[in-house]
C-alpha cells in the first residue's frame, strides 16, 4: 500500500464509531507498515490480550497460531518451535533453529534464550514461511519477531498481578516517563511470577512438581537528541527455576508397572513417583543499543547486541528416577542422574539502511554478524548393581557473515514487483571429550573418546514477488522464497564417531499466494495463504542405540514437504463485539528419506507426516464490551482451540498419536478506562480436557509432557494504571 492509499483510508481506519477493525503496524519488512498492505503471511498477538489470557510463554501462546506448534521436553533447552510443521528437534548445540526469534531486533541464535517468559511485550509478530532475506538463515520456516514496549512521555505507572487455582501468581509492575522533556525516555518493568505445578510426586516429601519460579526485569531508555536521531538502550535480567515433569501414559510391560506403584499409566496421568524430581535452572541476560539516524529520507539502523544465557538440568534418564525401586529391577529400569550446563554467549551487529518511501525504487540493504561461543558439560551417574558415571565436555564456536537487501519497484500505483537476496558465510567448529569411570559401555554410556572438527559453508537465500492492489480494499501477492539453514554438528554427551562430519546445510523453496481483504468499511478483515515449500538435507533426529539406550542422533534426513491453506477474519460487527477466526490447513510428508548406516529403526518413512504437525488446527475468539450507565465496561470474552490428531515421533509409533482435541476458554472483566482499573475471573478448560504436548515412547512404556491447562481450573487478574 502506498502513502497516497494510506492516506485515503486513514479517515477508515479511524472511525469515530468505533466500528472499524483496528490497524495494526508490523515489521515484517523492516519497515513499519500495515499488515494488511506487506506481502507476508503475519500473525499478530498483542501483549496485554496474552497477559489477560494468561499466556505469558512461548509455548502457551501457540494456541492462538494456528500455523504454530511447539514441543515441551525436559526443559527450554530442548524445546522447539515448529511453523507449518516444520522444525528443528535438537540439544546440540551445534545447530541452529529453522523458526529464528528475534527480540527488539536482536537474533536469538539459540531457541532456548527465548522460551522463558514474555516480561513486557508489545505485540508479537510471527512471520510464516522461510524469511531469509532480511531475518537471516535460520528462519527458514519462519520468524517469531517479538517487539517490546517502549516508554511513555508522560509519566505513567502500572501493577498488575494474577492468581490461578494450582498457587500460581504473577505481578508485575512498571514505570514510565520522561528525564528530559524531548530528548529522554524511560522505562522499567519488573515482574515475579511461581506456579507450584499440576504434577504430583507421590514420593515421600515430593510434593508438586511441573512449576516454575522466575523473577526478571527490563528497563528501556529512548534518547532523541535531535529530530533525525534515535536511540534505544535495553537491558534485560530473566532468572528461572522449573521442575518440567513427564508422566507415565502407558505402560506395556508388567515390570514397568510395578515400578512406577502405586502411580497408574493412563492417559490423564498427573502423578509420578521419584526420588530425583527435575530441576531445571535458567539465568538470561543482555544489552542492546539500536541507533536509527536520518538524513534526506534515507534511515541508518545499527542494532548491537550482547546477550549470556546460563543453563543447568538437573535431570533423570530412568523410566522412574527412584534409586530405591529400580535397585529391584535394575537390568530394565536403572537408576540414573544427569547434569548437565550450558554457558552461551553471543556477540551481535546489525547495520542497514532503508531508502526514501514513495519512491519507484524502495529498499533495504544491510550487512550483520554474529559471535556464539558454547561451552557444555554433561555427566550421567547410573546405579546398576555397580555405580558408574560418565562425563562429557564440549562447546561449539561459530561464526556467521551475511549481507543482504530487498527491493520493491513501484511499477504502477496497483503493482510491485519484490526482489531480495541474502548472501552467508557460516563458520562452525565444535571439539568434544568424553570421559568414564568404565572401559566398556554400560547402560546409556559410551567409552570415553576425544574428537573435534569444523567447517565452513556459503549460502544464498532469497525472494521474488508480484503484489497487487486490486483495490483500495483488495490486495493479492505471490512470492518465491529461497530458505537456508546453517552446516551443523550433532554434538552431544554420547557423540560417536559417525557424528564427526559436517550435516549439509539445509535449503528451501517455497511458493506462497496470499490475498488481504477488508470489507464494509472495515469492520471485517480477512487474510489468505496458500504455500507449498520442499525443503532439501532436512536437518531431523534419527533413533539409534548407545549402550542399550534408545537416543536420537542428528542426521540429513532427506527431503520432506509442507503445502497448505491459512485463513485469518477478523471482524466488529459492532462496537461492542469483536470476532477473530484462524484455520491452518497443514500436508506435511517426507519425500526422500536417507537411511543412515547402522540404523536401527526402520526407516520405511517415505509418505508419511512430519511429527508436531497436525492436518487442522484453529482458534476462535469472541469479545463483548458492554458499557454500564455508570462508566465502567464488562468484557466477556471466550475462545476455543481445535487441533486435529497430532503424530509426535518421526517414526510413526501408533503410541505418539495425541488425538484430536478442543480447548474452551472464558472470561469476564470489569473496568474503569477513567480510572485505569481492571478486574477479571478467567477459566481455562472448562471442558476439563486432558491432553498432551509431546508422547516419548520407549521400551516398556510411553510418557507424556503435561501442559498448564491439562485441567480445568480458574483465576483472577486485576491490573492498575495510574
């Protein structure tokens, strides 16, 4: 859309009715533009609609995408973001994620950094698709773009705070305003939040487990010191403790059975029985300077960024993790400890400059670098009839290089033609000691062994696009996106000498056709795509056997394939009620499967689905704002979630099918916008659905990871302005 069509349909957007759907600003071309108006398929979420929600996670808030689906494991460490069922299920720290996390325009190079808590966000924009050329190579299946808040200029403050049934609460609170009447603006938030968990320990003294403990803040200051001179300085602290916890789901074997007494293996298990409960601990941390100078309508950006992320698991391979009980039974169900850290720190800078607007020729172009330094231990105590323990020592170094640009040609007032590329340069090297109190193997456990190895790749990324304007209501687009991901190595406690060499980068094509509409002066927008993506060297987990321990061991699996439909209404039949509506329709197979050497599952895959990638997936909202005589506004508001049978393993075990499901959702707030008060009673799953996030299946039994909402339970938010 351009400014002339911005112009005419300002007197839309602003509707003094109040009828219109809003407008909302994006990124997702590095330049602030309509949604409705860029060429991308983009959701958007907005903080405080997710705070009320009680969504204030990277994993909860995926239940209003559609298009997005996440895997809980053992800790933020091993969890992944999936778009269009496509991602990257690793703990090496040898390779990158396919969905990139950017916050306030800083990369997060590892998918970790990020999964923590949503302090003080403004709105988060999830970009669907590869997004290579202006967010970098690994955003092959997309972007989780996350934009904080910035500071008020006049002098403003807030608490708010939240109880849910489980003991878990959640404040926050802030502060606003200016130092300087027109050259300095601050920020602060600090937030606590604990949450004892839904999982019980039956164990003597257990207590509850699948909780949480963090504490963070964050504080921004935006210096102007003259009309063509931005500058943000942000700083971070996020510190956490959790106690993720999986369950027995099913049992298959009678030994299994009764080790895990007096817990039952059943679908709505929320019971375990250990001495050895997870402890997984987390400290974030980082500063940012991002500098915007204009002159003669050009605008220099440089974004730089140093961020640290500490991380310890405390955790037990063993079906039970209770010493006591698997002394009984020690050759199925062994007793084990694992410790293991992670110590990351990244360097980055970003510089880019966009052109004038208004122009036939608009673009960006840029340069960007980033530094991640790893360094890992890992050690694993098994109890068997003997006590043995292994230890590993590792990091990973690597370096990456890109320059990159995009353009758009004005080729009339309804056409424009897109073109982007993005060159790489990625340098990876990685070295690995392994050290045990054995000579031979024993359960989980390799011999000690001493490797190392690195690597260096070039790679291209890119786009091509038509958009037009049908009307000034209409806008259609069709892209070409060239994806690509980063060589990698699968470096890890149990490395082998098969995971020595260099995986291939991993590379995309993908076509999309998208179509933005709004109708009847607005009060109903609707959004289309329609994609088809082939992804070559898929970077996936394979299963294989170490000392009589199942693992998953990082290969290029071959080629798989995602195609489908997205659908996103959003509609204000009238002032008071507003409707939102998204359908994803989601094909994943795989193609071409590579069979590695010495495989030891069968690899008969070709065919079949992606695992976390469910056919259908939608999210329906609903708000009535209904104003009292007296000033004050009750909302009530519902929403329900709808996912269709969902495979969890990339092998197709009949145990790791989470059937379909339905979330339901209300609330009810009264508020004063004179007196910036609200108050609300939110119920979550009130149709007491108990369903699971991930299914591991293993010999004897299958476990699952418990979500927050497994059950049904209700809150109460209450939030002050002043």
């Amino acid at each position: 859309m351009d400014a002339a069509a911005d112009a005419a349909s300002a007197p839309i957007l602003d509707r003094a009715d109040g009828t219109a759907v809003p407008s909302v600003t994006v990124s997702a071309t590095r330049r602030n533009a309509s949604l409705q108006s860029v060429p991308v398929a983009v959701s958007v979420l907005n903080g405080d609609d997710l705070a009320q929600a009680n969504r204030t996670s990277i994993d909860t808030i995926v239940q209003e995408v559609p298009s997005v689906t996440f895997r809980q494991q053992g800790g933020n460490k091993d969890s992944t973001i999936f778009v269009r069922g496509i991602g990257t299920i690793s703990t090496s720290p040898g390779v990158e994620p396919t969905v990139s996390t950017v916050i306030d325009g800083v990369v997060y190079a590892r998918p970790g950094q990020a999964t923590l808590d949503l302090l003080d966000i403004e709105h988060i924009e999830i970009l669907r698709g590869p997004q290579g050329t202006l967010f970098g190579k690994n955003a092959s299946s997309g972007v989780l773009n996350v934009i904080g808040r910035k500071p008020s200029e006049q002098t403003s403050g807030f608490v708010d705070a939240s109880w849910y049934k489980g003991n878990e609460k959640r404040v926050r609170a802030g502060l606003s305003g200016t130092i300087q009447p027109g050259v300095v603006t601050a920020a602060v938030t600090a937030l606590y939040a604990d949450y004892d968990g839904n999982v019980d320990n039956v164990h003597a003294g257990g207590g509850k487990v699948n909780g949480y403990d963090r504490k963070g803040v964050r504080a921004r200051v935006d210096i102007t010191p003259n009309k063509d001179l931005d500058v943000s300085l942000i700083a971070d602290y996020l510190r956490s403790n959790a106690s993720p916890s999986f369950t027995a789901y099913k049992s298959t074997s009678a030994p299994f059975s009764q080790a895990i007494a007096p817990v039952a293996a059943t679908r709505d298990n929320r019971q375990i029985n250990t001495d050895i409960p997870s402890d997984i601990r987390d400290t974030n941390k980082g500063l940012s300077a991002q500098v915007d100078w204009r002159n003669g309508g050009y605008t220099l950006t440089s974004i730089t960024a140093v961020r640290d992320w500490d991380n310890a698991q405390y955790t037990s391979t063993s079906a039970i993790g209770n010493a006591a009980e698997a002394a009984r039974i020690t050759a199925a169900y062994p007793a084990t400890r694992d410790i293991g850290t992670v110590d990351f720190r990244q360097v980055s800078q970003e510089l880019r400059v966009a052109s004038p607007k208004d122009q036939f020729l608009e673009y960006v172009v840029g340069a960007f670098y980033l530094h991640g330094k790893d360094r890992e231990t890992y050690q694993r105590i098994v109890t068997t009839t003997a006590l043995n323990s292994g230890r590993a020592d590792y990091g990973v170094k690597n370096d990456s290089y890109s320059l990159f640009g995009e353009s758009t040609l004005n080729l009339s007032p309804d056409w424009r033609a897109i073109a982007g590329a993005r060159w790489t340069r990625d340098e990876l090297s990685y070295d690995h000691v392994r050290t045990s109190t054995s000579t031979t193997a024993f359960p989980g456990v390799q011999p000690g062994v001493s490797n190392s190895g690195s690597t260096r790749e070039d790679g291209y990324s890119g786009r091509l696009g038509l958009q037009y304007q049908l009307s000034r209501d209409v806008n259609a687009y069709a892209t070409y996106s060239r994806g690509y991901k980063g060589p990698a190595y699968n470096v890890f406690f149990n490395m082998l000498g098969r995971d020595t060499l260099a995986l291939k980068p991993e590379t995309s094509d993908s076509f999309e056709l998208g179509l933005k509409a709004s109708a009847f002066d607005r009060r109903l927008t609707a959004n289309v795509a329609v994609f088809n993506t082939k992804y070559a060297n898929y970077q996936a987990n394979f299963f294989d056997t170490v000392a009589g321990t199942v693992i998953t061991r990082l290969i290029n699996a071959g080629d798989v394939s995602t195609k489908g439909v997205e659908l996103d209404i959003n509609a204000r039949p009238t002032r008071q009620l507003t409707l939102t509506a998204s359908l994803a329709y989601t094909d994943t197979s795989i193609d071409n499967f590579n069979c590695p050497p010495a495989a030891t599952a069968s690899c008969n895959l070709n065919g079949r689905p992606l695992p976390f990638s469910p056919k259908w997936k939608s999210y329906t909202r609903a708000n009535y704002a209904l104003p009292l005589q007296n000033g004050l506004i009750v909302d009530f508001s519902a929403d329900y979630t709808y996912q269709a049978k969902t495979q969890f393993d990339l092998f197709q075990s009949p145990d790791a099918i989470q059937g379909a499901y339905g979330v339901v959702n209300a609330g009810i707030a009264l508020s004063s916008t004179p007196g910036g008060w609200r108050v609300a009673l939110v119920g979550k799953n009130l149709a007491n659905k108990s369903y699971a996030t991930n299914l591991v299946t293993s010999t004897g039994y299958v476990t699952r990871a418990v979500p927050r909402d497994d059950e049904r339970y209700f809150g109460i938010t209450a939030r002050k302005e002043f």
